[in-house]
C-alpha cells in the first residue's frame, strides 16, 4: 500500500506575498462609490478614501494594488488625473459603458491610497493609446527626485517627495483591448516603451512587467518571449522582469455570468476545478 507522508517542516521555497495582490480599475463603483467618494463626502474618509473599505482590504493585507487597469489603462492619459479636481479634464469611459470618468481619481489619489493600505503599487502604462514621452513622463513625475520640468509639476500639484514605484506594466491586454496587436508586434513596441521606464533611484528598481496571453494561448507567449530575448543578453532578461498571465474563470460557462458574492458550494469546487 503507498503511504504518503507531510513534512511541515520541509521547506522548498516560499510563495511571494505580490501573488495575491489586489486590481483596481475605473469599472462600475470599483474607484468611485467603492473606494473614492471625495473628501466633502458625507462618508466617513479620510483623504476621500472610503473608512471603511480601507479598513476592510487593511485585515485582508492586501500586498499590492494594481492601477488604473484593465482595459481603462489603455485608454487612460495620467496628466488628465493630476492638478485641482474641479480643473481636470472630463473623458468618457469607452470600455465600461461609455459613462463620463472625471479624472477625481488620479495619481495622486492613488499613492495616498497605497499609503493608507500599507501595499506595495503597481501602476499600469498606456501603451494602446499613448506615447512613448507620455509613459516616460509619466515616470519621471513620479519617481524624480532633481530638478525636472515632470518633478516641479509634482511638488506643485502638493507632493514635493517623489513616489515608489514598485511594479509597471507597459500596457495591458494588448491581444484585445490594448490595441488588437499581434504578439511580435507587441513585444517590439513593449522593448521600445520600456526603455524609458527609467530607474531615476538607483535604489528603486522598477520592475516592468510584460503583457502576457489571454487563458492558453501559448503562440502568444512564445512569441512575445522570443521577440523580447532576440539580441539580447542573458542579463538583460528580455527587459522584463514580470509576464502579467490573464486567466478567466467562467463556473457556468462564458455567457453565464454569475454574481461575485451570491454563488453555491458546487459552484466554488467548479471555479477552482
């Protein structure tokens, strides 16, 4: 008879916290209602953060929250997102029913949300939509510490230290809502972009994070891989240091959605299976 045995005690390796970190993205009442309200809210918050939505994600120890998206990434253009809110430009929401985002919600709401939550950030680029000096600007806004036309615009929008920047992803689905792209396409416009993702601290490395296949799609994922190790040193590592991997759990089936928090036992076992 085989006999299996448990060895508490035997260690191979330890699971990385960031695995089971946390997404927030500019979809339905996620930001608005949901963790922003506005600091005039009659709500109780502190800094427009909801009280108790942060006290919430604050037991479950939520290690890092990935902004703005998804699929609003692609379409998001950070200097909308900065300055006096009532002075922010308007957009609409293309991706999640076409309802008016007014940019209350930016980036300096976003690191004093992390700075509540205690959480590493992850913050993702456009790269469907935007260019290469908007994404680099984007860096040197947050994480310049000299004197920069990027860092005076921070310290005169109310932040004179810069921000750590933990993880960045230089676009998102790009296989569908970031662009339709194919995969070899992608992963030269991935190269170029990252490229002035610039470590501004020496300290601070920003680990940059590649789009990775939607469910199995591993043509995606050898190819992307092979694009970005073409010419390269080992050392370079593709110029990345993640592969973001994007994976949808349909219970029921793709057309059958169910709801996010009233669901059965048997379907729970299903979704894991």
């Amino acid at each position: 008879m085989a006999r299996m045995v448990i060895d508490p005690n035997r260690k191979l390796s330890r699971i990385s916290r960031e695995i089971y970190g946390h997404f927030s993205e500019h979809l339905g009442r996620c930001i608005y209602e949901g963790i922003y309200v506005g600091k005039d809210s009659p709500i109780e918050n502190v800094n427009g953060m909801r009280s108790d939505v942060v006290e919430a994600l604050k037991r479950i120890r939520v290690p890092v929250l990935r902004w703005p998206g998804g699929c609003f990434a692609d379409e998001y253009h950070w200097m909308d997102g900065i300055g006096p809110v009532d002075a922010r430009k308007k957009m609409i929401n293309t991706n999640w029913g076409g309802v008016v985002e007014d940019n209350s919600f930016g980036t300096h709401e976003y690191f004093e949300l992390c700075r509540q939550l205690g959480c590493k950030t992850y913050i993702n680029g456009n790269l469907g939509s935007g260019t290469v000096r908007e994404m680099s600007e984007w860096i040197e806004y947050m994480t310049f510490n000299g004197v920069s036309p990027m860092s005076e615009l921070r310290k005169k929008n109310g932040h004179s230290d810069p921000w750590k920047v933990d993880f960045f992803g230089i676009g998102n689905e790009n296989w569908g809502c970031g662009g339709n792209m194919n995969p070899d396409y992608y992963a030269n416009e991935y190269r170029r972009y990252q490229t002035f993702v610039r470590d501004y601290n020496s300290k601070q490395h920003i680990q940059r994070i590649c789009c990775g296949a939607p469910h199995e799609d591993y043509d995606w994922t050898k190819e992307v891989l092979a694009t970005c190790f073409r010419r390269t040193s080992e050392e370079q590592h593709g110029f990345m240091d993640g592969l973001s991997l994007h994976y949808y759990v349909y219970p029921e089936g793709i057309e059958t959605k169910g709801s996010s928090t009233e669901f059965d036992e048997k379907i729970w076992y299903k979704t894991l299976n």
